[in-house]
C-alpha cells in the first residue's frame, strides 16, 4: 500500500483542529503563523484545509477542520486534496490504538479508484504516514478487501460473467496457504443435486456454477460464507425495464462481498474452519431460460413455483444455503444484492440484516457500531410466510407486494436448519454518489461489521499462527477478467 508509509524528515504534518481549538493552537504559535491564518479565513470548519509556509514558500504545516474528528471518514477527503509529497503527511494528534486505526483505514479507502478502463492512467495520492498504534495488518487486510469488492462490483458484465466470478475465487485461494476451490458447472450441477442454480443459469451461454472454497484446521468453529454471484440479472423472461437494469452488473455483490471477508478471516488467520459458497449464474434471456409459472425442484426437496423469473437470486442462495446447512455450521451468513424492497425501506447506505438467533444478530449489531459499518436489522416476522404460499408447489418464490424485503428473507429461512445461527445480509453494495471514503460505485457495506463479529465471537489466532499462516504473497484485487465468449465450456 503505497498510500500507507513511515515518517521521514520530509514528512508533512496535518493538524486536526475545530474552531475552538484552532483557536487555542493558535495561542502558541508566532505572529506571522497567526496574521497568515486570520488572513485566509481559515476558522476550522469541518473539512477545510489550510497550507502554512516557511520563507520560502514551501508547506510545513496543514491545517484542517477536522470537526469532532471521530469518524472512520474524517481524513479520507485528503489522499485525493492533498498535493502529493515524497514524504507524506501525518496526523499531528496523539491518539488511541482505536482511534489511529480509524484514521488509517479511511485514509486508505479514500485512496480507491478503479480506472482499469481509464486510458488516462490512475491518479496520484497523498500517502499518510502510520500513526502510532494504528493496527497495519489490520487496516492492509480491510483496505485490499474492501478494494477487491469495489473492483469486482465495478467491473462490467462483458468481462466479469460466472467463469470470471470463479477466476476471482481460484485468484483469492492462491494467495493463502491451505486454502482450496472446487468448482461445479454446466450440467454437473444437476448431477450433484443443485437444480434451481442450474434453472437459473440456463438461459446464458455462460454455464452457471457453484463455486465452493474451504481454509482452516477442522478442530475450529465452522463458518460458512453464501455469495449471491448474479453476474448480470436481465430479470429473465419477466424483464427488467431499462432503467431498473442499468446497475446489474452489481447483482454479484453478495459474491464480492464474502470473497472480501474471506480475504480477512484468512490474512488475519482467524481460529475458524471457513467454507464460501458462490452460485455464479447469468440470468439472461433465450428459448432454453426459465419461466413464470415453471416448478422448480431443489437441493433440500422443496419445490418452488416461479412467481417471477426476476427474484432469482433468491433460487440460487436457496440450493447453496440448503448445502452449507448439510455441515451443521457454528455460523451460517449469507450476503446478497437481493430486493429492491431493502433499499425503499432503508436506503442505499444501510443493508437489511436478518436473523434467526437474537444473540448472533444483537452481536453483529454492536459490531456495527464498533467498526462504523452500519446495518440495520429487519423482522423475520412468520404471518408473513402465507404470502408465499402456491397452490401447485411447496412455495412461491415471491410474496406478493408488500414487505418484499422480510417475504424474501422468509424464502430463504425455509432452506435454513433451525438449529444453525444464521445471518442474512440484503445490502446495495453500490454507492450512488461519491463522499469522502466512499466514491461512487461498488461498495462493501456491512463487511467489515461481519468480520469483526466473527473475531469478537470465536477469537483472533495466536501471533506466531498467524505468522504462519501468512498469504505467499500479498493478494491483489484482480484486474479486468478476459471477456467470457458465448458458449464457452469449462473443462
């Protein structure tokens, strides 16, 4: 992480203030240091900055309005502000081990941009030094996953279809010792049982498929991640009208999402046995595509009439929740871009979390809080189930017009043992316009929340494990998957 660096003699540092203490800093410094500030208009507000010179010109100190200065977010304007310096800047403020990792990390995701397809390059930003007591492992581990979601979601669907979904994967597992992939595809996924990916999946000359990664020792907790991996979702033979599929390059989402978090259980070598399950299908439209009123078996025995062809993603978390549920893992959590439903009710910020066990969603909620990534949790409310009743199949994939965000949850809850805590996560996973830390695009929203709920619960690996546990080589978001050409098998 080039934007990330120690303290050099050419190290600039930036100075934290508000109006009120901009005003006791002021106290101690020279004459001209005070008639320079009065005369910019400087007064501390939130977000402004101020470069002060020495004789000849050069910064040596910058000033800026850093306001209550307790957001994951409060520096992250300044890679993209700030002139880039040999040096670096830092932050001139003593600060707990919590509160420098904060600054770090938002000083990192301000630092993001995805300009593969930029013929003008990547734009050069301003690196922060370290601050003292910041967690660096922590902070690279949450800063290349959040990268790796916002770069998997950014990219297009001409060259991030199911294949590039499972090379993403296959990618993340080479970087970590003991990790491994199985991939299932095309018709083998009737074979092996997984008829509603398979549905789904076979309208597109791009084979669906189950990807299924495992790392860890068995002797720890079995933690199992489920990916929504709809690498573009035209609705089906229900079409989505133009406006409503312009974004749907981001309906793998839920497979970016716990390929990240798996990217930070395994650098942190987290005490846990981890499994992540990814159905990777395309959702497109031919003579061979899934229909309205089609009864479609699955994993658990179940069979669903379709009520509409464009609440798939639904139908392919179902047969991958169906199989993690076969291990009786000590935590079950699945992520998905899954209703639009969640995005009226709470917006684009706040993903919709469900669970079926009070103390693991109460958990995740305070995690939330901890790591400033919020969610915000709905009810599984079960009167709601009879919206999903068929009179021809054991249940409906939709429940009707009405409170489409918990029926979906419910949907999913059927192929759920009840004894496994599980967590359902419906995030946006896309920022609709850029704010500091957060530019416009792909997102991971409710990640980190996750990942620190799953340290709090089952505990970090001893120092020397985790040194040997490290990835052979630091894992990096991958760049533009090669274009998938229609047809094309997997060996």
């Amino acid at each position: 992480m080039n934007f990330l660096k120690k303290k050099t003699p050419a190290s600039i540092p930036v100075t934290p203030v508000n109006a009120d203490a901009l005003a006791e800093w002021l106290k101690m410094q020279d004459v001209k240091t005070q008639n320079w500030v009065k005369a910019s208009g400087f007064t501390g507000a939130a977000g402004a900055m101020l470069s002060l010179p020495d004789d000849k010109g050069n910064v040596t100190r910058v000033l800026f309005g850093a306001g209550n200065d307790d957001s994951l977010y409060t520096y992250a304007d300044l890679p993209a502000k700030l002139p880039k310096n040999d040096g670096g800047y830092f932050i001139d403020k003593k600060m707990t081990a919590e509160r420098a990792t904060q600054a770090a990390l938002g000083w990192a995701l301000g630092s993001y941009q995805f300009s593969t397809y930029k013929s003008a390059g990547k734009k050069d930003f301003a690196s922060l030094v370290w601050p003292d007591n910041a967690d660096k492992k922590g902070v690279k581990s949450m800063a290349e996953a959040t990268f790796l979601v916002r770069d998997l979601v950014n990219t297009p669907a001409n060259d991030l279809g199911p294949e590039e979904i499972a090379d993403a994967a296959e990618k993340l597992v080479k970087s970590f010792n003991k990790a491994s992939i199985k991939v299932i595809v095309g018709d083998e996924l009737l074979k092996k049982n997984y008829p509603a990916i398979y549905e789904v999946g076979k309208g597109s000359p791009r084979e669906p498929r189950l990807i299924d990664i495992r790392w860890g020792k068995e002797k720890h907790p079995l933690v199992t991640l489920v990916g929504k991996g709809v690498a573009f979702d035209t609705g089906g033979l229900n079409l989505k009208p133009g406006n409503s599929m312009a974004l749907m390059k981001k309906d793998m989402g839920g497979a970016a999402h716990v390929l990240g978090l798996a990217h930070m259980i395994m650098s942190e070598n987290l005490p846990v046995r981890l499994r992540v399950l990814i159905p990777a299908v395309e959702n497109s439209v031919d003579g061979s595509s899934f229909r309205p009123s089609d009864i479609i078996k699955t994993r658990k025995g179940i069979t669903v009439e379709v009520g509409d062809t464009d609440a798939e993603g639904r139908l392919v978390l179902c047969d991958a929740l169906a199989e993690a549920c076969s291990e009786k893992p000590d935590l079950l959590i699945d992520f998905a871009t899954l209703t639009g439903a969640a995005r009226v009710a709470l917006g684009p910020d706040l993903p919709a979390m469900f669970s079926n066990d009070k103390k693991t969603a109460q958990d995740l909620l305070n995690a939330s809080e901890r790591v400033q990534d919020p969610l915000w949790q709905l009810p599984l409310w079960q009167p709601y189930k009879d919206m999903l009743n068929s009179k021809v199949a054991d249940t409906n994939n939709i429940g009707g017009s009405f409170g489409g965000a918990i029926t979906a949850a419910l949907y999913l809850e059927k192929f759920v043992d009840k004894e496994v805590p599980w967590v359902h996560i419906d995030t946006y996973a896309w920022n609709p316009g850029s704010k500091p830390g957060k530019p416009e695009g792909g997102e991971a929203l409710g990640m980190r929340a996750t990942f620190d709920m799953i340290k709090e619960k089952f505990g970090a690996a001893p120092a020397a494990a985790a040194i040997a546990a490290a990835p052979a080589k630091p894992p990096k978001a991958p760049k533009a998957p090669k274009v998938t050409k229609p047809g094309k098998k997997t060996p």
